[in-house]
C-alpha cells in the first residue's frame, strides 16, 4: 500500500487559506439559521473533516486542478473547459429527484446541501485515470441525500445527468456525445461513504469547469463516471445507461472501477502520470480500487472485475 489514512487532518493541511466554508454555503447557512456577524465574520459551525477517506499525498496545485479538465460541455481539450465554462450560469440551480423514491422532487441547490453544511467535511481525495491528481474536495455524501429522499426498494440504481443547455455549453452544438452527459452508480456504491457530492474544492466553491455548483466523485473509479453540473438524480430498478458505455461499450463498462490488471483496448492501465509531476518525471503503478479496496472491494466480491469493467 502507498497511502495511509491519516487519524487526523487538519484543515491547514488541506489549504492555506482560513476559509471554513465557501460563499455560497454562508448563505445557505445564514438561511438555515447559522449566526452570520456584520461585516462578514462569521461563526462557523462545527465542521466534521473526514479524516478517515483522506490520503496523506501533497494535493496538486489549484492551477492544475482547475486547467486540466474533462468537461465535453465545454470542448474536448484539456484547457478547453476552463476557457469557456465562465459562460455557464450555476446559480439558480435545480435538482430533479425522480424514479423510485418516496420524496422526488424538484431541489434547489440550497435545499440540497442545506442540510448538509453543518456536517461539512473536507477530504483529501486521489483521481485517477491515464493522469492523475490529489483534489482536496469540500462535499458531502451523496448517502445524506439519498436517505432525506428515502428510495423504494425496488431502487437498485441511480442515474444522474448533467444539464442540457447549449447556449452556455459550446460542446453541445457538436453531436460528439449524446446529450446530456449521463452516468450512474449501483445503489450500495451511490451509498458508500467515500461517493461524495462535492461542492467546492481547497475550501471554495466549485470552479465551473470542475462541475459547479454541485459534482459526483466516486474515487475508486475512473474519472468519467464523476459526473460533472447534476441537475438529475433519479432512482431506477434497471441498469441506466451511461455516456461512454453507450458511446463505446467495449472500452468503458458500467463500473469502470480502477483495475489496473485490465488494459482498455487502446492502452495500459497500469501506470499513471500525477499531473504537476512534470512530463518527464516517473509514471506511478495505479493501485486496484485506486487504493481505496479496504473499503470498497467487499461490493464486489462475487464478481469477475475482469468481465465487469
Ligand atoms: N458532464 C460531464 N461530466 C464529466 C465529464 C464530462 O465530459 N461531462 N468528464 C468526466 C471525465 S472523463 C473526467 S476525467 C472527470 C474530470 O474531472 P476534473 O476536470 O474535475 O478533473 O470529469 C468527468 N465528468
Ligand atoms: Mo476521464
């Protein structure tokens, strides 16, 4: 094993600035009755920092995370997203809770993480795909959501989809991708403690072209499937689909869990590069589950990883 959990993160850790919540949960909290002094000092409520998700790796600086991106809303390079996500309004902004589920709805923003901003943590999570990167995340877990909406047992699965808007999203005047972006989780993995809401990331709200206001990270799996601006949750009985499984059903399966044994068919997935580490520095060995199969591997145990990409 090459990451340990630390017993205890301090916030410090995470980032240099004191900030204990980003903006736009001050104001969610001064809704929710938090006591916001003149002059913008605030109490801060208690903040559980989760410790146990969080690795001990230095995070990758904000410039990288923030100018290195997948986001095909907004043009299918690297610096593509943060050029042209400024043009996406994210506030007001809506969640549909649909499908199996006792309280489907329309959410704001607001009344999603509302709740959630006391119990605010703050983890130190890997991503990992061909690159990588360390993302000290703000979020919560998508389980305090899904329990508030209560699913009906029939829910196995819940799907999420981005927003459709291409007059704020340049990619969606191609046919690259069938829009909207979509992906989805089985229901214990949508519960495990480490799939998180994410919200912001090194204590601010969420850059655009990381998926603000509101993004899924699910960190044993590849990065597609922590999809990006959700304004659709719904809980289903069937398998949903999913954008690259639709798009290439041979080259990305449903769970895409981080297999380093099972090559994609154009390249290794043994190895990655940790961006920021510059071009020529070492490639890393990708651990199975990302490094996370204490936690997660036990989901999976009756299954072939290698049939179920
Ligand atoms: N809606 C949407 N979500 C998305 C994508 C996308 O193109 N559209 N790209 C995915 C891919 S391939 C990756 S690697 C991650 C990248 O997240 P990051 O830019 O915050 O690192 O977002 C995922 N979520
Ligand atoms: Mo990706």
């Amino acid at each position: 094993m090459t990451y340990r959990f630390k017993t205890e993160l301090r916030y410090s850790d995470v980032t240099p600035k004191p900030l204990w919540l980003n903006r736009r949960q001050l104001i969610s909290g001064a809704a929710a009755g938090i006591a916001v002094g003149v002059g913008g000092a605030t109490m801060a409520p208690a903040i559980t920092r989760n410790s146990r998700y969080s690795v001990t790796e230095e995070p990758t600086e904000l410039d990288v995370i923030t100018q290195y991106n997948n986001f095909y809303e907004f043009g299918t390079r690297k610096e593509d997203p943060s050029r042209n996500a400024h043009r996406l309004t994210t506030s007001p902004w809506e969640v549909k809770i649909d499908g199996m589920v006792a309280k489907p709805g329309t959410y704001s923003y607001e009344d999603i993480v509302g709740n959630a901003t006391l119990e605010e943590r703050i983890y130190r999570l890997r991503c990992v795909e061909a690159w990588s990167m360390v993302v000290p995340w703000v979020g919560f877990q998508l389980s305090d959501l899904i329990e508030r909406v209560e699913p009906q047992s029939g829910a196995k699965y819940v799907a999420f989809e981005t927003l459709y808007r291409p007059e704020e999203m340049n990619g969606q005047a191609s046919r690259l991708l069938d829009w909207p972006y979509r992906e989805g989780l089985r229901l214990d993995e949508a519960m495990h403690p480490l799939t998180l809401l994410a919200t912001g990331l090194y204590g601010e709200d969420l850059p655009n072209q990381n998926g603000a206001p509101i993004r899924l990270v699910v960190p044993w799996k590849y990065g597609f499937k922590s999809i990006k601006s959700i304004v659709r949750i719904s809980f289903v009985s069937d398998m949903p689909p999913t954008t690259w499984n639709m798009q290439a059903p041979r080259e990305y399966g449903f769970y895409s869990n981080v297999n380093p044994m099972r090559s994609h068919p154009r390249w290794s997935q043994a190895t990655e590069r940790r961006v920021g580490d510059g071009l020529f520095a070492k490639r890393r060995e990708t651990l199975m589950f990302n490094g996370y199969g204490d936690e997660v591997a036990g989901m999976y145990s009756d299954m072939d990883l290698m049939d179920n990409y």
